[in-house]
C-alpha cells in the first residue's frame, strides 16, 4: 500500500518545523511571520510529494469542511451542468470539493437541500434560487454563511450574485431578427416570477414596441411543471392558431428542444417558413440542420467570477463587500435566421 504523506513528513523534506508546515498549509504562514521564501518553499515540497490533507482531521481541527454547496436547476440541462463543470474545476484547484444537487424547480426541495447541505456544513453556497427562495437565502445571510447567487436572483436582496444581462440579450436577439426583415416574431418562455426570465421577455418587448410592432399574442407562456409532450403540444397549438408568425425567440434550450419538435410535427422548415433564435446554446443545436441561432452566455466568466466571489467571502467575511455582475450574452449567428 502506498504510504499516506503527512505534514511529518514534509516538514523534514523541507527542513522546517511540524508547526511551520501546519500553518503554511492552513494558510495562517504570513500571519505567524513565516518568510515568504519558506511559504513558497513548503507548498513546493507538498506539491511535489503529491500531499493530499485529511478532510475529516481538518475539518474537526479548523472548523471547515473545505466543500461548497452547489444547488442549480436541473443538473442535467446543458447549461447547468457546464457551469458545474467550471465551478468543480476551479474549486479543485483550491483544493475544494463539490456537492452537486438539483431543484428541479421545486421550492419544497430547495429548502431540504438547503438543509442537507447546512447539516453537512459546507462552507459556502452557490446556488440557483427557485423562485420562492428569496426567505431560504435570507436564512442563509442571518447565519452568516458565505452565499453566491448564479443565473438568477431577488431584487432589492442584499446578496452577491452573477447573472447575464438577460434584458440586453433578448433586446439583441430580436434586433437581430428585425435587421433580418422579419416583423411578426413571436417569443415562447415559461410563466414564471424568476427575474432572468422576467427580463427576457421584457427585452423582447421593449425591441418590438421601439418599432411599432408588439403584439402580445404573440408570447406563449408555459408553465414550467408540464411534460416534454405538453410543451410539445401546446407550442404546436399556439403556432397553428397564430400562422403568420415569421419568427421565434424561444427562452429557454429545453423550450427549444421542444419546438423543434413541434416544427417537425408540423412540417414548417427553419429559416423558410419561420426563423428560430433560442437563449444558451446546446449541442444539438450546432448540429441540427440548419444549425440554430442562440444568444449564450458567457458560462466560463460566470462560473469562474462567481467562484472568486465567494471564496473571498468565505476567507474575509469581515472585509467582504457584496458584489452583483452582470455579464454580456454573445450572438452566435448560425443558419437558423
């Protein structure tokens, strides 16, 4: 069996003290006075002997369980589980781990995991707020635990957060969909009191009426809860009932998905009959013929700033300031306009 490195055996690699180590590797060596050069010297050693810390003795010594709580949507939605992806890769490199879970949308479930994750005692929170979440987060604020909100948050909640401009990136869209000469563009979303989709479709609105050409039935509200074949159906009907719609911005991948779906079941032929634009980006999507038009967002940034967030808040929570960004969506034009 390969014999477990510990701080003994650093220590006499990089000829200092047990104690030396310990408080290099706790990140307390500038506040003792150890060197910078001895700093440097011991992580070097302990990177070099590949030294992987006890979890369990840490956690009983400092109080900390060095893992982060991520609570999202729907794990499994392309979007979420790329910006997964980026925040687990950049907590690994400050030696974090990562506990995955998903709300499917569910207030109910949102609080149990809030819970779960409280008596797990992560040492921070990322999460995306279902939509009645507002009273958890502020739960979370009053027990002063370090929180980053991703993708969505509360107006007037004093809480760091990271979003996309999602008023700008529907304005975008549908711009762009004017500037290519259709006019009776329609926008299929989900009913909801979440602020990004709030935004969006305020986006779409405030585009059209700049032009003289809003109308609002022309918006398909969904509700979130239904089957993939109720949306499937539902966005059939809308589209049979409002025929000379030219275009569509669809709020959502998933909604996407599913109007796919419903052009196919009604042979309409994309770009010819009706052009698409669908908000974040999905793989299908660059491979579908033609290729589909989206608005995506910047998921590296969002997920990398939104990590550094809240590692400041969980290292200086006396000296934290709270932060909200909101970053700019790209147009990736393809051949579905």
């Amino acid at each position: 069996m390969k014999k477990m490195i510990t701080i003994k055996d650093i220590a006499k690699a990089a000829n200092v003290s047990v104690t030396t180590v310990s408080f290099v590797l706790n990140d307390k060596g500038e506040k003792m006075g150890i060197s910078t050069e001895v700093i440097k010297k011991v992580l070097k050693v302990a990177e070099e002997m590949k030294y992987k810390p006890n979890m369990i003795a840490s956690s009983l010594r400092t109080g900390k369980t060095r893992s982060i709580g991520l609570i999202v949507e729907d794990i499994s939605n392309q979007f979420f589980s790329e910006l997964a992806k980026v925040i687990e890769s950049e907590a690994i490199k400050l030696n974090y781990r990562v506990f995955y879970c998903s709300t499917g949308g569910d207030d109910v479930r949102a609080v149990e995991l809030v819970n779960s994750l409280l008596q797990a005692n992560v040492d921070g929170f990322i999460i995306t707020p279902t939509a009645s979440m507002r009273t958890t987060i502020d739960r979370l604020i009053e027990l002063q635990r370090p929180v980053v909100l991703i993708d969505r948050y509360f107006e007037g909640q004093n809480v760091s957060h990271v979003v996309l401009d999602n008023f700008e990136g529907a304005q975008t869209a549908t711009r762009h969909l004017l500037e290519k000469g259709f006019e009776k563009i329609a926008f299929v979303t989900i009913f909801s009191e979440l602020v990004q989709m709030q935004l969006r479709k305020e986006g779409y609105i405030d585009a059209l009426k700049e032009v003289g050409l809003y109308d609002d039935s022309r918006i398909l509200d969904l509700e979130y809860h239904i089957t993939e074949e109720e949306r499937i159906e539902k966005i059939i009907d809308f589209l049979s009932k409002t025929p000379e719609i030219d275009a569509v911005l669809f709020g959502a991948n998933y909604l996407l998905l599913a109007g796919l779906q419903s052009f196919n079941k009604l042979k309409l032929k994309i770009p010819k009959d009706k052009a698409v634009i669908s908000f974040d980006d999905h793989d299908s999507f660059r491979l579908h013929s033609p290729s589909i038009t989206v608005l995506s967002q910047p998921i590296e940034e969002m997920a990398k700033k939104t990590v550094k967030l809240l590692m400041r808040q969980m290292n200086d929570k006396s000296n934290y300031h709270i932060e909200k960004e909101k970053k700019k969506g790209s147009l990736i034009i393809r051949e579905s306009v």
